[in-house]
C-alpha cells in the first residue's frame, strides 16, 4: 500500500460532493466529511494510532496531518528543540522540511505494515509571519519577493477587491510601502522557503497556507503567489492547497462569531468566492464559530448557514466541489457533515494520551519512583497509541466516514 496523492483526494471530494449539479444541497444521511487527525512529537505514537482506526472493520479514509510547528521540531529547529550542552544542528537543510520528509517516511512504514487505503498526506498550519505596520517601516532585508514583484502582486489584489471591499482596500501609501517591506522581507522568504520546500519534497495530497492573521490585501497576494509558485516553479499540479481567510479563533478569546444574514451574508459569500478564484485554491476555510485547543466540555456551535451559503456560491461559481477545512473540530458541537470537507482534530488527541499518561502516572507513582521497569517501560507508549486509535475511529464515525474504503474504491 502506499499514501494517496493529491490527484486521488481531488477525485474523493468530488465523488463526495455534498450538491446535486444545481446546488441543491443532499440529504445529511447521503453525505460525508474527512477526518484529519494531526500529528505531534513523537510521530510513531499517533501515526501508529491514525493508521490503525483506518483500517478498523472495513477500512475508513483519513487525511494526517503535520504542522509547521511540528515538522520544525521534527526537523529538530534550534528555536523549537533543547539540545544536549555542547551539541548544534548541522543539517543545512531548512527543519520543516526535513521534518515533513521525516513524517512522510514514516506514515509511509505504517501504510505499508497495516496495509492500509486511502490515507493521505497533509501540511498544516503553515504560518505566514505576523505584519505589524510599524516593524514593516523600513526594509526587512531582501530575502523575499523582488521588490517590483510586490508592488506589482499588491496592485493586482487591490484592483481585483476594490468592488466588493471598497473602502477597506483604500490603503494608504504608508500602508502600501509597509506591504510591499513585508513580502519583500526575509520573514516572508524563510517562509516560502519552508512551505515551497516541504511541499516538493514530501509531495502531499493537501497543504495549508496559513496567512488568515494578515490584512485582506495581504493575504490576497501573498496566497496568490505562493498558489502560483507551487504550480509553476515546482510544476506541481497535484497537492490541493488550501487557503484561509479569516483565521480560526483560539480557546479563551472573547471575540465573538458574528452570524449574518441577508445581503451581509451574501456580500461575505462573494468575498470567499473571489478569494478561491483570484488565489487559485482548491481548499478554503473562513470563520464558521469554530476556537482552537477548546477545552473540556467547550462546545461551539458551527455556523450551518454561513457554511451553507459559501459552499454552495463555491461549488456552482466554479464548477467543483471546494472542501471547507473545519479549524478546531474538537470543540465542535456537531460535524456538519459534507460541507465540511475535512474535520481537523488535535487537541482531543493530546488530551486523551495525557489524561491517560497521567492516571498511569497516579496508579503507578510509587514503582516508577523505585525504577520498576515494567512501570516506565513501552507499554505506556503502546497503549498511549491505542487510546488514540478508539478516539480517531468514534471521530471517523462523527464524520460518516467509517467503513467507507470498500465503496469509494468501487469494491
């Protein structure tokens, strides 16, 4: 067996499209959602676990997924790793990329040795560099986009915003050096450099561009011209990249999910559908209600006609089927099933294997204390590994995914 590509996931969201050719919107019982599972440090635990669900019964489908942050530890990053006294990375070669690399052997190993169906790659959360108007002033270095290019990818974004956003794209020259500083600058270099590299060296099925922290114009630019650099430099025709707009809020944060209705609702949806279409994207996701790392018991209820509304504008504008990746699904209080293309979990993960960690920890105190082996040997990691596995399959049954590999397969 080996990892699905990017060409086999596009084919898999179309045959799971959740419209009829009009845009009518399918029954909920004829339509289905991904789960993506994310992994951490160490890989083999979760990978091993992810792997595992997937072939539980008659074998489900599942995108896994490696982080920015976790492929850059991964990578073994001297800004995100501690390091024995006296030791130093010598590698030349950029940690998330290396990691990602890393990653991709190795779910690769569990592919094979489950022999599993319909597991796909993907790269997430790779964060564009926060822009702060004042830090951006003055040149950043030069390590970035040529300068003329910049000028050029912003006065194109505008021109093509200016009729649905209007005033918001009235920009002042200040601004507009401050962008131009930015895209130009070695932040925004080193992170093309990680994102274009790691998505030609381990080639996934599905890789996320994260820059929904940034202004409008912005991130307009800066997506277009990471899309087109992936599909002309490297030729890569094949990963869906995904785009955001508008980022997922965090656990904690007291800005709230505005709902919209009418002609806000409408002019949001145009917005989505010109973002896809000027980007080039073939995965989207924007604000649905949904907060990262939700703690327990936070429920968040997501947003049916938003995601409604924007998906179905999506799918008769261009022709395709355009997955909504659902950001903070553990704190989601129902899967939407089929207009979320893709339901990333992380946090449940991390809970569960710590909670289990910790009452071993409890149950085992004393001999752990007095060096049993049999307290601190692998059999934590194992089971670890497991408690794993049962959350990842009740998550693919949530999705209605489960058990779907014979039918998607045509078997």
């Amino acid at each position: 067996m080996s990892l699905g590509t990017g060409r086999e996931l596009k084919e898999l969201f179309q045959k799971l499209s959740p419209f009829e050719p009009d845009g009518k919107l399918k029954p909920e019982s004829e339509r289905v959602t991904l789960l993506a599972s994310n992994v951490n440090i160490p890989f083999e635990i979760q990978m091993s676990a992810f792997v595992q669900a997937s072939v539980v019964g008659e074998g489900s489908p599942q995108i896994i997924q490696i982080s920015h942050n976790a492929a850059k530890i991964a990578g073994r990053d001297p800004k995100k790793t501690s390091f024995l006294e006296g030791t130093t990375r010598k590698s030349c070669t950029r940690p998330a990329v290396i990691g990602a690399q890393r990653g991709k052997r190795m779910l690769e190993e569990f592919v094979e040795d489950f022999s599993a169906k319909l597991i796909f790659l993907s790269l997430d959360h790779f964060t564009a560099p926060s822009f702060d108007a004042g830090r951006y002033s003055a040149s950043q270095g030069k390590g970035g986009l040529n300068r003329s290019l910049s000028k050029a990818r912003l006065e194109e974004a505008i021109e093509v915003m200016k009729p649905l956003y209007g005033k918001e794209v009235d920009i002042s020259r200040e601004i507009f050096q401050a962008y131009v500083h930015y895209l130009a600058g070695d932040a925004v270099g080193a992170y093309r450099k990680d994102f274009l590299n790691a998505v030609e060296l381990a080639k996934p099925a599905w890789a996320m561009i994260d820059t929904g922290e940034l202004p409008p114009v912005l991130n307009f630019a800066l997506s277009k011209d990471i899309v087109e650099a992936v599909r002309k430099e490297f030729d890569n025709e094949d990963t869906i990249i995904e785009a955001e707009i508008a980022s997922t809020g965090t656990s904690g944060e007291e800005v709230e999910h505005k709902k919209l209705t009418g002609e806000e609702l409408e002019n949001y949806k145009d917005k989505i559908v010109l973002f896809v279409k000027f980007v080039g994207a073939e995965g989207v996701a924007y604000d649905i209600g949904m907060k990262h790392a939700a703690k327990k018991g936070e429920k968040h209820e997501p947003d049916f006609e938003r995601l409604k509304t924007v998906q179905r504008g999506l799918f008769l504008e261009l022709g395709a089927n355009i997955p909504f990746a659902q950001h903070g699904g553990t704190g989601a209080a129902k899967v939407i099933k089929g207009l979320v293309g893709k339901n990333n979990i992380n946090t449940q993960y991390l809970v569960d294997a710590a909670n289990f960690f910790a009452n071993h920890y409890e149950k085992n105190k004393d001999a752990i204390r007095a060096g049993v082996k049999s307290a601190c040997g692998t059999d934590i990691y194992m089971n670890m590994a497991v408690v794993q596995a049962q959350r990842a399959v009740t998550k693919l049954k949530e999705t209605g995914s489960f058990g779907l590999v014979p039918r998607l397969l045509g078997a």
